[in-house]
C-alpha cells in the first residue's frame, strides 16, 4: 500500500464506530478473507441492528453460527445481519468473497466453482443470491444525448433446472431475429455520461418503451435512435425531441448524433454474457444489472463489493 493510502486509511480508523472497531480488529487478528467477509455483513448493523420482521430496534443477543445475533426489543424475533437477505443461510460463507471474484472475472459455473472449490449446485445457488442485487444499479435519468436500441437474447425456458446433463443443451441460434418470440428484446439506453439502462421487453412497442422510458429520460434529453417508428411514437405522445437515423440510407452518423456508445455497450454486453452459455430469462434482468454495475464501476467493483452489494 502506498504511504499517503496508508495515511488516509489511519485517518479514516479514527472515524470508525465501536462495533466498527471491534470487527476491523477481528480482521486484524490475521482471520483473512473469512474474517473481512465476516466485517463486512457485521458491518450492516453498525450504527444500529433494524430488524427485519418489524422494522424495531435489536438488542445483542450472543452469537450463532459465527455472526452476532440480535433480539427485536418490539417482535422478540432474534436475526443477525443476514436475516431476510439473499445471503440468509448461506454455508461456507468464507469461500463468498472468492466466489465474488470468480463473478467479477466472468467465470462460468464450472470453473467458479473448482477455483473456489465448492460443488457446482452451490455455485449456482451462490451465482443467484449475488445477482438478487437491488434495482438500484438503475440510473435515476438520463440526460442530453440519449442513444438509444435493441438487442436480443435468445429465449431460454430451462428456469431453475438441474444441473445435469441435460444442461448441454442449450445456447444455438434462433431461426428468425428481431419479432420471432424466440427472442427476448432488450432496450439500451445511454447517455453522454455513460448512465445506462438495460431493460428487457415484453416486445419493441410504443407502450413498451414508454414504460421504461417516461419517468427516468429527461424531457428536455435528445433521444437518438435508429429509426424504430416505436421511439418517435414516444417522443411524440411525450413531447420529446427524436432524432431518427436512419442506417438503411447510409445515416450512421449526424452531426454529434449517433448511437456508437450504445452500439458498443452492447457489444461489451454479448460479449461478457456469451461466457455464461445461455441466461435462464427469468433471470436476464439480473445479468443485465450485474453487467451495468461492473461496467459502471471498474476496476473499484471487487470480490468485497459483491457481497456489500448482496446486502444493501
Ligand atoms: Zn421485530
């Protein structure tokens, strides 16, 4: 560690709350990753344990199976940290933060899991809890330039399957793009920023498109398409300003308008998604919020904040 990030680390020890305190010296104490983790779900009810049955106030009520429990002074249920999230219950919770690493590297289930060394039903269970992140990865509006346009994933029905050999089939091609039902449309919205929205859609309507565009697409935005009648049926209906390019004439490009950073986006999108060889639909939402956050964060999305991020 370099020293001013020392320095600053120092610094920031001394605005650390008691329970803070206490769960830093556990990692201190040399019990690793398992012991970070550990801090990090500890590290919820720091400032004060809110139970999750009523929303009351917890006591400190010992420990069991290694986190601290609380007891509801109002419901008189005891929880801990992991109560009611989509980490409750989790076993060998001191391979998590590796697991969290294997999803940042993109790994597909079978190498997650002999990396971590943990078997392959629990790494699929384990993909999903840390996918259940909140919608909050969502901007909140877009602003200015707003590029946008579809993409398709192919469909796939196999749900919660069981992991067998049965699992093989799967991916291929569909017959038909675009308005075959085998295809799962989803919007790409971006703005100059680089705030993005992936939201899968029933199907490529006005109404659609209006749903998921109305309320977070500011009205003064330019929105930017390639042409889809849908897109200026809801900047008309709407009031916004459309600008259709229209990539049959040749119209790439007009001006500073063009739909390049969605295009590539959704590039990066196919390409981080083709490791996970066929997305159960059910869960494409999730995939898509997962791949919105490493993208928006970088290199500062790590094995530790995957698991901040299961919990918030
Ligand atoms: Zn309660």
């Amino acid at each position: 560690m370099k020293v001013a990030d020392f320095q600053r680390l120092v610094e920031q020890v001394g605005l650390l709350t008691g329970e803070q305190r206490e769960a830093l010296a556990q990692v201190l104490a040399g019990q690793g990753e398992a012991g970070q983790t550990t801090a990090l779900i500890e590290a919820r009810f720091a400032d004060k344990a809110t139970c999750p049955h009523c929303q009351g106030e917890g006591q400190k009520w010992g420990f069991a199976a290694g986190l601290r429990r609380y007891r509801c002074r109002a419901c008189k249920k005891s929880f801990n940290a992991l109560t009611k999230t989509p980490l409750a219950f989790l076993k060998k919770r001191d391979k998590l933060a590796a697991y969290g690493q294997a999803m940042v590297d993109g790994l597909s289930l079978r190498k997650a899991a002999k990396r971590v060394g943990i078997d392959l039903t629990t790494a699929f269970d384990w993909r999903h809890r840390l996918l259940k992140m909140p919608a909050k990865t969502k901007p909140a509006k877009l602003q200015g330039v707003v590029e946008a346009d579809e993409t398709y994933f192919l469909e796939s029905k196999k749900g919660r399957r069981k992991l067998d050999r049965k699992a093989r089939k799967r991916g291929g091609t569909a017959s038909k793009r675009g308005l075959s039902d085998e295809q799962i449309p989803v919007m790409v919205t971006r703005d100059r920023s680089g705030a993005t929205l992936t939201e899968v859609l029933p199907e490529v309507t006005t109404a659609s498109i209006t749903k998921v565009l109305d309320t977070v697409l500011a009205k003064d935005a330019a929105l930017v398409s390639d042409g889809e009648k849908a897109y200026r049926a809801f900047a008309n209906a709407t009031d916004r300003l459309h600008i259709a390019l229209i990539a049959t004439a040749g119209e790439r490009t007009w001006g500073t308008y063009h739909i390049q950073n969605v295009n590539s986006y959704t590039s990066a999108l196919k390409g981080w998604m083709a490791r996970f060889k066929g997305v159960a639909t059910e869960y494409l939402p999730s995939y898509l919020g997962w791949h919105r956050k490493l993208e928006r964060e970088g290199e500062a999305f790590t094995r530790m904040s995957c698991v901040a991020a299961a919990l918030a």
